[in-house]
C-alpha cells in the first residue's frame, strides 16, 4: 500500500506545489512548515479532528531510530477534507495511516498534511481528484 | 352602457399606470441576479489566467504612516506569520472578495438588497440596493462595513463605508476612513458566463492613491459547507472540562488552557 500510496501522492502534489501551499497559507503560520519538501510517514492514529480552521492529528510513530512516539499533524480545513473526498468517520483512532506531508522546517516529527491513505481510502489536496490523482478542471 | 368623460379619464388613467408598472417590472427583471454560488474563475488552458486568487499587494502606494503601520505588522506577526485567520477573525471587506483559502462564495440577491456569504466563518456582507439604507448615524462600523448600491445599466455601483481600522492577513493596513467604490457585473469569457468583482479602496491615512483590485468568479458546482470556526473554542473548552471531570478532578479549564492546547500544537 505504501509504494502505490507514495506514488499517487506525490503525484497529486507534485502538480501542484504552489496551489497547495497558497491554500494552506491562507488560515495557518505556514512558516514552520517546509512546502518544498514532501515526506511520507506512517503509524496508527491516536486523534484525527477535521475540524475549523485547520485539522490536527496526533500518530504514533515507530522506527528503529527514534523508537515509539507520538507526532502532530496540521492540515487544512474541515470543508476543505470533505471537498477532496473525505466523508465522516473516514478516519478512526487506531487506524493505520500514511501521510504526505509537507515538514516541519525544524527537522522535528510532525508536519502539514497534504494527502493521506486510510483503510484503503486515498484523500489529496489542492483541486486533485482523489482517484485519479489528477487536478479537475482547466488550470488556474 | 356609455360611459362619461370621467370614466374615459379613470380608464385612461389606470390603463396607464399598468403600462408605467409592467415597464418598471421588466426593467427590474433586465437587471443581472447575481444569486449563485462562485469560485474562482479559471480561464482556459492557453488562454490568460484567471483572477480569483491571490492578493494586489505587489506594489501598494503605501504613505509614510501606511508604512509604519506595515512594519509594525511584521514585528507583531513574527516569525511564525500570525494571522488572524487562525484565530477566527473575519476578513473583512474587500479581503473576502478575494476568496482567501480557495472556498466558494455565495450571492443572494432579493430586489433591494444583495447578501454576500462568504463559506469561511460564514462570513456576512449586505448591499442596501436603492433608497432603503440605514440612516449614517445609525451605521456600526465592522470589519464588513456598510455597503450602498444602486444599478448604472447592468453594473450594481457600490459604496463601501463605515470600515473598523485593521490589517488584512498579508499585513496590509486600512483605515476606518476608507471607502469602497465596487463595481459588479457579468461578461462572457470564452463562453463562461463570469460574475466580474472590481474595486477601488480610497485611503487618506495608509495609501497615497487608490488601491484597485479586480477579481472574476464562475459558478460553482457545488454547495457552501457549513463553516464553524470561533464555536469550536467552546467545545474544546468542554473537552477540557470532560476530561478534567473524568479524572477526578476539579471541573476548571479555562479558555486560556484552550489556547495553551492550541499553541502546543503549533
């Protein structure tokens, strides 16, 4: 899952780095977050609140180098999830999910989201379709 | 059955007003209606770029306090680029015509009165069309401020007072003697029609000349979603207490535990 995962994501996103941050930037201090850079991490959902004006989420993450720990995670809006496909309880509390994000710029664990796969289920951000992977419509 | 020169003159006189009447409907009728829902217009590949995002603030004809007043913005924002976004403020006028954050914005227009709801905070803005306006001193100043129009052909002509000094979120100052003069219209646009947004911010304290922007929006497929945004402090300030309550302990988070949360996660 992770590779097709990695694989649509940074499709998704790579298109459209710009729209992304400019969307982003419009209801969050964007500064501490890199929107060059994109990063896949991967754990179990502890809290996932889609709400106003910005979501957050905690995950445990595992790795051999920084051992078990629990990481936070912005993302855009609430209407913004719903818009790029996500639907109501998408997300549980112990759920394993990937996450693209764009990362903090301090190198610390944690970042903003910008497309996520859980239980099979891709959401991505920026005017991109969730299934294709691909911006919808004409460009700006 | 014949009737007198006063009856002719009653029949004249009501045939008459019915013609003034049904003249003074299908103009009304001629005149655009701007109820919809809009986003951004996106031109065509190949062909221009559209204009509903992004900001006029390449090279803004700021005066010596209009400056000021930008640095001092800076320093206050700081290096994470506060903005008042993220605690919930309005945008205010014009800035939400500008759709920030991409969201869609609704139009509806009812005989004399045309509402603005953009989907962010629900954000709410009235145009008093014609001669039924709010008397000057009975104006409360707002971040929207009080907008009066009235029809020039098919152009609804707009003049935006009664503004609250504030900054937008890019920094960009306005004083609360800034006006408004807005212009909204139709065109087509390669076969789009496209709801056209152009307005002039006259300034005396901040900017030396006016300030122009224009934005162009096209119909949206689609439904405003339900934006709660200041609520949500209130329900995090019940979690707090739930949580408190389910550990035992004294009932008591404030709202400035709230915020304490918040910065935690920023």
């Amino acid at each position: 899952m992770a590779t097709r995962f990695k694989a649509f994501v940074v499709a998704a996103c790579a298109s459209a780095l710009a729209l992304c941050a400019a969307v982003a930037t419009a209801h969050h201090s964007a500064a501490q977050f890199d929107f060059q850079q994109r990063v896949t991490v991967e754990g179990t959902v502890k809290e996932f609140n889609v709400t106003n004006p910005h979501t957050w989420a905690v995950v445990e993450l595992k790795d051999d180098k920084r051992g078990t720990r629990d990481a936070q995670f912005e993302g855009h809006s609430a209407s913004h999830f719903y818009r790029a496909g996500y639907t109501r309880d998408m997300v549980k509390v112990g759920d394993k999910i990937a996450i693209l994000i764009a990362p903090r710029r301090d190198g610390e664990d944690g970042g903003f989201i910008q497309a996520f796969t859980v239980n099979g289920k891709t959401v991505g951000f920026g005017g991109l379709s969730p299934e294709t992977g691909k911006r919808e419509g004409a460009s700006e | 059955m014949t009737k007198g020169p006063r009856a002719r003159r009653a029949l004249i006189a009501t045939l008459t007003a019915t013609i003034c009447g049904a003249a003074v409907s299908v103009a009304e009728a001629q005149k655009p209606d701007f109820t919809g829902v809009y986003e951004s217009y996106r031109a065509p590949q190949g062909q221009g770029q559209g204009q509903g995002r992004g900001g006029p603030r390449a090279a803004l004809p700021l005066t010596e306090e209009g400056k000021r007043r930008n640095e001092e913005y800076n320093v206050l924002a700081g290096p994470t680029r506060l903005n008042g976004a993220t605690f919930c403020a309005d945008y205010g006028t014009p800035s939400m015509m500008s759709l920030p954050g991409a969201y869609p914005i609704e139009f509806i227009q009812k005989g004399d009165q045309l509402t603005i709801i953009y989907e962010v905070n629900n954000e709410t803005r009235r145009i008093y069309i014609g001669d039924r306006q709010v008397a000057p001193e009975k104006r409360l100043p707002s971040r929207a401020g009080y907008s009066a129009g009235h029809w020039e052909g098919n152009v609804l002509v707009v003049k935006t007072t009664d503004l609250l000094d504030g900054q937008d979120q890019t920094g960009s100052p306005f004083s609360d003697q800034a006006t408004i003069d807005e212009r909204f219209s139709f065109e087509d646009a390669n076969g789009k029609k496209v709801l056209v947004y152009q307005a002039a911010i006259t300034d005396p304290i901040y900017y030396t000349e006016p300030v122009k922007i224009e934005r162009r929006y096209q119909a949206y497929d689609g439904f405003i979603i339900p934006y709660g945004c200041q609520d949500e402090l209130w329900y995090e300030l019940l979690d707090l207490r739930r949580d408190q309550m389910k550990a035992g302990k004294p009932v008591e988070a404030r709202m400035s535990d709230v915020y304490k949360v918040r910065e935690a996660r920023e």
